[in-house]
C-alpha cells in the first residue's frame, strides 16, 4: 500500500466537527491548501475508522461522485464512481470496473481536540 499523498500546507488542515459527519457515510469537502489551490477530497467514516482520498477516480480523473455525498453503496461497504461503476474499497483499491487495480490517493486524516473536529494531515 503506498504513502498517503503529502498535503503542503503550515499545518493540519479543518475539515469539519466529527458531529456533522455520519457515523457510517462519506461526505465530500473542498479544501484550500497552501499553495493556492483548492483540493477535493472524500472523508469516509465507518464508525470509529476514518479514512481519506483525493475525490479523483483513476480511470479518467473524474470526481466520484454525481450527486453532493452520493459516494457509497447502498451497503455502505464501497465507494462507487458514478461515471463508469468503478468500485473501490476500504483502502481506495478499484475492485471492479475500468480502472481495476488501480487505486484512489489515499490522504492523512485524524480527529483531534475535545470538539472533536476532523484534520487532514498536512506537511509545512
Ligand atoms: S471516471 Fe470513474 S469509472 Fe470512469
């Protein structure tokens, strides 16, 4: 499994309160990063597991999703992108559809303080 992809930025960078996130779902966030440019991202929560992608399918770069947050399955257990049915797992591996194999950028987030709040891990 590959690095998480490094996020310049001079520190971790503000998601959103855990609160506002599902316990079991995917929500879709645009963040600003340091070098000007704004990163679309897919936070997964699967109740305690919280997991992190750049929002671009690998088979043509297309965001995943159609619908704002439509990213899961019915069973919630794959990310699915709506373009061409590509499936990928719990650790952003395509499973099934073009770009099998292949896999999302896999990014670093945590939650951190009493709030508590979702950061994505940032390098100065
Ligand atoms: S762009 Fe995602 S499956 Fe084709």
């Amino acid at each position: 499994m590959p690095n998480p992809k490094s996020i310049p930025n001079a520190g971790a960078i503000d998601i959103c309160p855990l609160d506002e996130m599902p316990e079991h779902g995917a929500r879709g966030f645009e963040v600003a990063v340091a070098n000007g440019e704004l990163l679309n991202i897919i936070v997964w929560r699967d109740g305690e597991s919280l997991r992190a992608f750049e929002n671009k399918c690998p088979h043509l770069g297309l965001p995943l999703e159609t619908f704002p947050d439509r990213f899961l399955s019915k069973d919630a257990s794959t990310l699915i992108c709506s373009a061409h049915g590509a499936r990928f797992n719990a650790d952003g591996l395509c499973t099934s559809g073009p770009c099998q194999g292949d896999g999302l950028t896999k990014l670093d987030v945590r939650i951190i303080g009493a709030g508590p709040r979702i950061v994505l891990e940032a390098t100065p």
